[in-house]
C-alpha cells in the first residue's frame, strides 16, 4: 500500500492542509512542534480507528472547542486508488467511514469498517 496523499480538515492543532507524498521515500521536516507526529497519527487513525486503549486518543487529539476531528488519505492498493473518508466525534458511536474507489467513484461498502488499514496492509495498528 502507498499514501499518496493525506488531507486533516480537523485533527489536533492542524486544520485545512493537505500533505501530497511521492513514490519512494517521504521526508517530513519540519521544526519542533510543528506538527509530524500528529501527521503520523492522523494517518495511523485514518487507517485504523482511534484507539483509547494507549491514551485517550479522542481527547488528545479533538481540536480545541470541536466535537468532530475529520479527514481523508488517498492509498493505492495492489493497483486500486481508494479515498478514505473519516470522522471522529467524541464517542464511537458518532464516527464515521467511507471508502471509495477513486477510478470510479463507488462506495467499498466491504472496507467501510474500523480496521481497514488492516484489510490494505495485513498489518494491526500496533505494528504499523
């Protein structure tokens, strides 16, 4: 699976910007608290679902004043293009997913669940 491209509307302190990754090998420098490691856990979420087991994943990264964080990441899997959709609200049962394929625009009902990082890589969400 490649991420080709990864866009938080809301998500911890970062809202509205879009990250374009390339073939190979993607850098992210940036400086102190500038925001790569909640990239990385963004797209860790995106691909798997909030996890409240480590820390309380929705609190820490729910922005300030919101009940919603939301995004998407665009991946080619094994030669597909998929845009996944998501929100998360401040519990469970008000998230949401949506996955499509890019080509043709058709909802993968069969990928709309929680782990779908899990169904593109055979990876769980500790071990990506």
């Amino acid at each position: 699976m490649i991420i080709k491209s990864a866009y938080i509307e809301k998500f911890g302190g970062i809202a509205d910007r879009k990250y374009e990754f390339t073939q190979g090998l993607n850098i992210i420098s940036l400086p102190n608290e500038g925001g790569k490691s909640t990239l990385a856990e963004f797209i860790r979420v995106m691909l798997f679902g909030v996890n409240s087991l480590k820390f309380n994943q929705r609190k820490r990264y729910m922005p300030f004043l919101e009940s919603v964080m939301s995004g998407e990441i665009v991946v080619d899997c094994q030669n597909t293009e998929y845009i996944i959709k998501r929100s998360f609200g401040n519990k469970k049962s008000d998230d949401k997913i949506d996955v499509y394929n890019s080509l043709n625009g058709v909802r993968e009902d069969a990928l709309c669940v929680d782990n779908v990082g899990e169904l593109l890589t055979s990876l769980s969400g500790d071990t990506f």
